[in-house]
C-alpha cells in the first residue's frame, strides 16, 4: 500500500504494539497482513516498522466499509 505525502507528514508514526492495542489484533497478525499486504500502511524507520495515524484510521474505515458495518444493513 502507499502512503500519501498528507498523511506521511501528519500525525503520529505508531509503532506496531500500539496498532495492536489500536486494532485489538495481536502483534504477529499484524506481521502476517504486513507480509501478504493486507495490513494498514506501514513503512520501516530504521529497524521499526511504523504506521502513520491517519492511514491506520483510514485502513480501518475501509475494513468497515467492507464487512457492511454503519450501513444500516441489518439481518432480520
């Protein structure tokens, strides 16, 4: 995934124990979706793997969007 110049400049760069607590998955998902390319954008720093804020939000509202949650979409 890319990161747009924005979002890069702005905010905090999250390392990936803070995503976790963010996202409630545990560290070595996060790992596995970085590697398949699935996960919220992220980019080394150094030895760190970090995740601008703002992505991390967007990735997430996408995520949401694709499994239906907000739409009003109720089962019945």
């Amino acid at each position: 995934m890319s990161l747009t110049a924005p979002a890069a400049e702005t905010g905090r760069l999250l390392l990936m124990a803070e995503v976790a607590e963010i996202t409630r998955m545990p560290v070595d998902t996060l790992r596995y979706l970085r590697h398949t390319g699935d996960g919220p954008p992220s980019f080394r720093l150094g030895r760190r793997v970090v995740y601008p804020e703002p992505e991390l939000h967007r990735w997430i509202a996408a995520r949401a969007r694709k499994e239906g949650v907000g739409s009003g979409a109720r089962a019945g």
